[in-house]
C-alpha cells in the first residue's frame, strides 16, 4: 500500500510559492517515501516546476477533490477561503494553519497562529516565513540544512535590475531605475532589466531613458528563460517579488532594496550572504505605511544603490562600501545568514574601519521576542532567551524595566480573565500595548480567540506569561 501523502495549500503569489521550497524539502525529510502533493495557482507553478523539489502540484479548483483525501500532514499556508474549507474537510494526523470549523476560522499550530497574528502588528518580530513554515514540523527546535544554495556569481559582467514589485510603493520608479543603470554602465557592469507582461511599459520607459535600448528584457521571455538569464548574472538588484526569491533559490547573488511596506527579516533573500539595502528607520519593516509619505523609499538614491552594487560586485565576500566613495546616507546594509539553529538572520554589515554596527533598541527587542517564542515552544530554549533578555537589559536597562513590569500586568489581566471566565477580550486590547509588548499580546488575543477564551486558553496565556516574567525575574522564579 503507497503512503498517505502530504499535502500543502499555498494559492498566493510567485514568491510566496518559492518560499515553500525550503519546507517541501524538510516534508520530505521528515515523511520519506511520502509523495508530496501542493495546491498552488497554475500561472505560477507550471514554468517554476521544472526548478521546483519533486512534488505533485494541482489548481486551486480542484481543493473540493483533494478536501476528500486522507493525508499524513497537511499544511494551508493561504488566506483563502476555499484552502480553510479544504484543511476543515480533509483527514490528516497532522493539520497545520487556518480551518474553516462550523464555529468560525480555527489556527492548527503554535507557529501557524504566530504567523497569522503578524498581521497588521508585525513590529519586532524576527521569524522569516519560510522557517514560520516549518517550525512546527517537530516538537522541539532543531537545527538542520534546508537546501539553501551560496550565492555565487557567474563571472559574466552582468547584472539585473528586476524592475516590478505587487505595488509601487514597494519599487523605484523609471527615472531611478534608468539613472541606477547609468551609472552601473559607467562602471563597467552591464545592466539588464527583467520583469513580466505588467512590467513591460515600464520596461520599455526605463530603457528609453537609460538609452540602454537593448536591456529590456520585460515581458519578452518565459519564466524559464528569465531563470536562465539569472543564472548568469554577477548580481540581481531587486525589490522584495517573485523574481528576487527566484534568484535567491537558484544561489544567484542579490541586493535586496528593500522598501516600502515590507520586513527584510519577513520575506528577504533566505540563502545566507545574500545583500540587503533597507532604509535606517525604526518604522522599516511596517505591515503598512501610516505615515504622510514613504520616507523609507526616499532614503533611497541611485547613488547609495550603485556604490552598495558596486561594492558588492568588487568583493562579494566584503561588501562595505569604501570609504572614497562614502556611506550610505540613510541606508542600513546587511547581509542574510542563519543562526546555530538554523534561523534566517540578517546582520548590519561593519563600517569602513570593521567595527560592528552598536546593536539598535529593535534590533536587541527582536532578538528577545525570537527568543522568548522559542522558549515557549521548546523549554529547552530557556538559556537562549535569559541570554537576549540580558542583552537587551545591559543595553537598555530602562528599556527592559518597563518590558518586565508590562509583562506582569499582563499576566495580572488574563488571571483576572481567568478567574472571570471571560468569554471577551477588548477589541482593541493588543493596539493598547505600547510598542514593546503589541507583538506579544497580539498573539495572547488571538491565541484566546482561536481557544474561544474556554477556561483552559486562559489558563495556558497565565502559564507563559507567568515564564516570561520568571525570565525577567529569576530570583522570584526559584523561590
């Protein structure tokens, strides 16, 4: 009798489809001999297959047929209804994400919830999606390669500009793109714009005034020949799209201009020694932009980009850029690599003289949160969280005060809830928080709310948070 196989949901776009790849890799360590099966969008997944883990894909019209299936682990990583319906309808020993359950929308997974309550309240987190995928695959946290490929360059000269993005806040407009090119040409790198059918008018602008007639590439090819393309770059200038996590996979060298409402430690480049270009602001990385104007996509210059570029090409290994052609005004660069469990990280790169960048309040806020998460899901992780707490209270020992104290009013609020047998939260009861604590308590309302506040949800929100504050009280914590 064949094995039971494993299915995945994921209907989003191109690039949320390649940032899978790394789980179906780990799907297949940890069911060998299980064939694998993914609903994903045919637009999508009919030229990546080729470049894709060996897996069987299907359209999202047939979720009904496979909703009827019985599978060893099946895992929606979509927002769509008809994924929900199939995950509630299905049988699996192991079911991971949202379910639409007769009662309402129901979040199988510790790691799967934490992803869905990043929404619109994602300041601090540090978690990549593509290790949120798969985090909950085992019980403890354990590191293990996942198939990453090193970027290297293919010594052709060549670099690409990807041009498009989902939205135009998350890319430079023509002009910028054509004075980049520019002065890349003037270097001596050879620039060649790529994008899909929506790029090609912008495509055809870019060219026209970067009177490189001849880079357009927009449009014109398929995406297996985009990959070929690619594949012989020295480098891939890019926003956060499809295309940028295309190149990623295929170990192709990449500087990430990471702007607009986007999170560089969400949904960056994943392979280690890839480059990233974001702005030096505390608000980078927003769900969405409430302020007047995209002051993140302003700190952005053809100039700073071309030096990062320029540096990067010249010493992939050492990319800071030297100090005769100046900083980077405005610009944080930083380069992707992965921790001692594995964890995607992204590390600001030294300055001129090598000294490491002073570590930021969000930076050491982030590092905690990653920590304190882990420690409650795999206990063993303890050390690791007191170490970041640590860090964070040498650092900023006021900062960490009122973190600690803001813990324990928490905790005092879901004990009185539990005591209450409180069937409610207020609405607006994580937007309340300040900052450093919204992370966490939008995932306590969300955790109650996917326990539908029963007794024991609350109980569990006093016993982590009762951990949290042991961490930042330890003496208290033994007695």
């Amino acid at each position: 009798m064949s094995a039971d196989p494993l299915l995945v949901l994921q209907l989003q776009r191109m690039g949320d489809l390649i940032l899978t790849f790394p789980l179906l890799l780990a799907l297949k360590k940890r069911w060998p001999g299980h064939p694998i099966w993914v609903a994903a969008e045919p637009q999508f997944f009919q030229e990546l297959m080729p470049l894709a883990p060996e897996v069987v894909f299907f359209p999202p019209s047939h979720c009904p047929t496979l909703a009827r299936g019985h599978y060893a682990a099946a895992i929606n990583l979509s927002a769509r209804p008809e994924a929900a319906a199939c995950l509630a309808g299905l049988e699996a020993g192991l079911k991971l994400g949202p379910a639409a359950l007769p009662g309402g929308l129901h979040v199988h997974g510790f790691w799967q919830l934490y992803r869905t309550a990043l929404t619109q309240n994602n300041h601090h987190n540090a978690f990549h999606w593509s290790d949120l995928y798969r985090l909950d695959l085992e019980s403890a946290v354990r590191p293990g390669q996942i198939g990453h490929v090193l970027p290297r360059g293919a010594g052709s000269g060549r670099v690409a500009l990807v041009l498009g993005a989902s939205e135009a806040a998350k890319r430079p407009d023509a002009l910028f793109w054509a004075r980049l090119a520019r002065r890349l040409a003037g270097a001596g790198a050879m620039p060649v714009f790529l994008g899909g059918p929506a790029e090609s008018a912008l495509g055809q602008e870019v060219a026209r005034l970067a009177q490189l007639p001849h880079a357009n590439l927009c449009g014109r090819l398929p995406l297996r020949d985009v990959a070929a393309v690619l594949r012989g770059l020295d480098l891939c200038i890019t926003p956060d799209t499809g295309p940028m996590h295309l190149a990623d996979w295929l170990g192709v060298p990449v500087l990430n201009l990471s702007m607009g409402p986007v999170h560089a430690r969400e949904t960056g480049p994943t392979a280690p020694g890839q480059w990233v270009l974001r702005a030096a602001m505390s608000c980078v990385g927003c769900w969405q932009c409430r302020r007047s104007k995209l002051y993140c996509k302003q700190a952005f210059s053809p100039a700073s980009v071309a030096r990062a570029a320029l540096a990067v090409l010249e010493n992939p290994q050492d990319a800071r850029p030297p100090a005769r052609s100046g900083p980077l005004p405005g610009l944080s660069l930083c380069r992707t690599g992965r921790d001692a469990l594995d964890l995607y990280r992204l590390e600001t790169v030294e300055d001129q003289e090598g000294c490491p960048a002073a570590p930021s309040c969000r930076s050491l806020l982030e590092d905690f949160w990653q920590a304190a998460f882990l420690f409650l899901y795999d206990p063993s992780l303890r050390p690791l969280a007191r170490q970041r707490l640590a860090a964070l209270e040498n650092a900023f020992p006021q900062l960490a005060q009122r973190l600690a104290f803001g813990l324990v009013r928490l905790c005092a609020q879901c004990a009185d809830g539990l005591k209450q047998r409180s069937r409610e939260l207020p609405a607006d009861f994580w937007r309340a928080e300040p900052p450093l604590l919204r992370l966490f308590a939008g995932h306590t309302h969300m955790f109650l709310q996917n326990a539908d506040f029963t007794p024991q949800g609350w109980q569990t929100a006093v016993d982590r948070l009762t951990a949290l504050c042991g961490l930042c009280f330890p003496d208290k914590a033994q007695q």
